[in-house]
C-alpha cells in the first residue's frame, strides 16, 4: 500500500500499526513470505512460482498457521512458540 502522510508523526504511527499487524501474524508465514520475495526477485516466474508453491505447502502443514485458523475461529489473537535458529546446511545432519 502506498500512501502519503500529513506529518512525520502519522508516518511512524501507521508504520508501528503496520509492524503490529505483521508481528501478529504467525512466524513461519512471516519467514515464508520473506523468502519468496527474495527468491521471485532473482528468477523466472515459472521458477518462482514453484517455490512459492513449495513454500505454501510446508507452511500451510506447519503448527504455526493451524494456530493462526484456531485463534481466528476463537476470535483470540495467536499464540505462537518462537522459531527454531537457522542452522547452515553444513550444519544440518
């Protein structure tokens, strides 16, 4: 959304609302968009689309979204348990 501000203070606090909104949101969704933005803006768009396809399909399984529906049907906000750090591939067993 684009939009143009009266004074510096309605910027910042629309922004703070905006961040509210997103930190919100559930974690892995937030991470997930992340990477297939990032992804997108260096490939073609068949081969963004698949990852965003894959993407989808692991978060969509993921406990943090069954979370997000749940509290939504409950009219609660969600409760969400942080991410696991990133590890390297290396790393990885």
């Amino acid at each position: 959304m684009n939009e143009v501000f009266d004074t510096q203070q309605a910027m910042v606090a629309a922004a703070l609302q905006c961040a509210g909104e997103i930190a919100a949101k559930p974690p892995v969704a937030v991470w997930g968009t992340k990477q297939v933005i990032h992804y997108a803006r260096d490939h073609s768009v068949d081969d963004a689309l698949r990852q965003m396809g894959w993407v989808q399909g692991a978060i969509w399984s993921n406990a943090h979204v069954r979370e997000a529906v749940t509290a939504m049907k409950d009219k609660r906000a969600g409760e969400f348990a942080g991410l696991p750090p990133l590890k390297p591939f290396r790393d990885v067993p």
